[in-house]
C-alpha cells in the first residue's frame, strides 16, 4: 500500500472518478441525482492524501485548512477495505493537518441517509453540531476536537 499527497492541489480526475464510482451508488441527492465529487478549487488550499494497492486507489481524504478549524470535504474507503482502520488513519491526517497549523477542530459532514456514516464519525470521536439542507443536499454536520499530540 502506499500514500501519495495531494497537497495544494485540487483532486485529480482519477481520484474524482473514483470517489464517483464508490459513493454516487451508496446514495442520491434528494432530486434522485447522483452524489457528485467533482469539486471546483476553492480560495483555499486543498489537501489530502490517496491510498492504493496493485489494483487501484483503496482510499481518498480531501481536506481544507480554514482559519478555524480543517474541514475534511471527502474521506472514501474502498468497501473490500472497510474495517481494516483506513478511515480512522484517514481521519488522523485531517488531526494532524490541524495540529501543523495550530489548529483544535475537525470538522465534517455527510448526507442524513448515510447511517454507517452516522454511527462511524461518533466511535470516532466526533459530535454532531447540527443538520440542514445546503446546496439541496439533507447534511449532518459533525466537529472533533484535536486530541493533542502524546
């Protein structure tokens, strides 16, 4: 397995594939469209990192430094992958992108019909903080304050 950064760049089109192929059939949008993960770069600097095998890219963690917290705006794991710890090493760049920059929170959000993901992200340490519809989607959102480095 190995780890390729992704930083200060936005996702590749293959990593924008694969995240495509992987979540646009978990779930839908509520006007029955595809979950979309084509992202335009925002005025601030992605980051990230991509994980694969022989047989192709296993893992993905796009991120974004804020000035208050990091916000992870995608974390994938490839479901042959799933319970092996990827997402929770996944999850610790984002706690240690924030500690580089001084930072105490993670935040993050899914879509309300993810269950696995509703009941991953609290065994993870995270709380959920709200839920509401943004850019039609029906979000829950949930923050994670950075455990310091031991």
């Amino acid at each position: 397995m190995w780890w390729s950064s992704l930083r200060r760049r936005p996702m590749s089109l293959r990593s924008r594939r694969w995240c495509a192929r992987h979540t646009s059939r978990t779930w839908r949008a509520s006007d029955g469209s595809p979950a979309r993960c084509s992202r335009t770069t925002p005025p601030w600097s992605p980051t990230g990192a991509l994980v694969a095998r022989r047989e192709g890219v296993v893992g993905l963690l796009v991120s974004s430094v804020h000035p208050d917290h990091v916000l992870v705006e995608n974390v994938a794991v490839a479901a042959a992958e799933r319970g092996t710890g990827l997402g929770a090493r996944l999850l610790a760049i984002a706690d240690d992108q924030a500690r580089a920059h001084g930072l105490g929170e993670v935040r993050l959000y899914t879509h309300e019909t993810m269950t696995e993901n509703l009941a991953y992200y609290p065994r993870r340490g995270f709380v959920e903080t709200g839920r509401r519809t943004e850019n039609g989607f029906s979000r829950v959102f949930f923050t994670r304050i950075v455990p310091p480095q031991v």
